[in-house]
C-alpha cells in the first residue's frame, strides 16, 4: 500500500496515511476536517532488476543530515 500526504486546506497541517489508492480520504488528524490536498509525493524503489544498488546510492549532506546527498538541499559548506 502506498504512503500518501496531505495538507489540510482549514488548519494546514501536514501529514502522511498509508492507504489504499480506492479507500476515500482521510479527516485531518488535528482538527478533522475532509477539506485536504493530496500532494505531489516522491518516492524510490529498489528492484532486481535495477541497474541500481543500494551502495550507489548517496550519503547524507554532511551540512544538514539532508539524504539526498552533498549539494541536495542548497546548502554549502564552502
């Protein structure tokens, strides 16, 4: 099942429901509305048959903790 993201439009709160794509939205868990956006969600998967391993994937921003690696979040340290 996917993770899916929302943002409630009446408080703003931000939050994450792993659900089936045919189950309806969820309420807010802050203050219950159903007014939400879905939002854009990115993700990753490792497969057999990827040309990708997991060690070539990039270490942590040694900046911010940031994993997308060194450079992913703008910060130098130059």
């Amino acid at each position: 099942m996917p993770i899916y993201e929302y943002q409630c439009r009446d408080c703003n709160k931000e939050f994450e429901k792993l659900m089936r794509s045919s189950t309806p939205a969820p309420a807010c868990p802050q203050c219950g509305s159903t007014a939400l956006q879905k939002k854009l969600s990115t993700f990753a998967a490792v497969t057999a048959a990827s040309s990708t391993t997991f060690n070539e994937t990039p270490t942590p921003c040694q900046g911010c903790g940031m994993p997308g690696g060194p450079g992913a979040c703008g910060f130098s340290q130059g």
